[in-house]
C-alpha cells in the first residue's frame, strides 16, 4: 500500500505497520523489512561452514593417526580433508535451511488461525493441570 494521510501522520497500511495484538498483550507493530534485512547471508553461512570444518575433530584424528601408524599418510590426509568438506557443507546447508525455515515461521505466525492455537494450548495446560490436581487429590484422600 502506498504512503498516504489521513486523520494526522502520514502512514501505509501495510503489513509491516500493520497494529495488532497476540492474545491479551499490547497493541504493536512489526517491523518486517528489518527482519529480511537481519537474516543471515550466504557469505555468513559459508564463514560458518568453514569455521565448523577448521574444528579438530576426535574422529578425524583418529583417522590421521591410524592412516601414520599404518604408513598411508596420503591417504589418511585426503580422508580428513573430505570428511571437513562434508561437515562443513552440511553446516551450511543447515543455515540455510534454518533461514528458509525461519521465512516459513514468520508467514505462519501472521496467519488468522494461530491466536486460536494460543488459546486452545492454554486451555490444553490448565485441562492438564486440573487433572492432574484431581489425581493427586484423590491419592492424598486415599492415604488418610
């Protein structure tokens, strides 16, 4: 929605300004641009791959040593290299994951639907709790 005034300050009616509440809290807004602009990028998500696979791993020096006291130092070398290569691409692949996950949050979070999960998870605990409550009742009323 574009930019427009009416009844004071100019404003949208978008959905990143958009006044709403969860529940019972305080009417508020959200601020969706900053949130795209402070996910992760891919040369974060590759500094973290790397950072993973620079990490000594007891697994890899266990092949190191064993490749040295069997004489196939080569071969033991490669071996590491490629299982840090490994780890450090399913660390990446994880972040990205993790950020399209977060996208997919975000979505379903603004949908109409969720207060009401609120609400019936609520109503789930303290069903929960009132039963719960009875149970120990009836135990302490059977111990007297």
């Amino acid at each position: 929605a574009e930019p427009h005034a009416h009844g004071g300050e100019p404003h949208d009616h978008g959905v990143a300004s958009a006044a709403h509440r969860h529940g019972w809290g305080p009417v508020h807004t959200h601020n969706v641009e900053a949130l795209a602009l402070a996910r992760p990028r891919l040369g974060v998500l590759l500094g973290l791959g790397v950072a993973g696979g620079l990490l000594p791993d007891p697994g890899a020096l266990a092949i190191l040593l064993a490749s040295v006291a069997s004489g196939r130092l080569i071969l033991g070398l490669f071996t590491v290299v490629v299982f840090s290569v490994g780890f450090a691409s399913v660390l990446v692949l994880v972040g990205v994951v993790a950020a399209r996950v977060g996208q997919i949050v975000l979505a379903w979070l603004s949908s109409r639907w969720v207060g009401w999960l609120q609400v019936g998870a609520a109503l789930l605990i303290v069903l929960v709790g009132l039963l719960l409550t009875a149970n120990a009742w009836r135990t302490v009323a059977a111990l007297r």
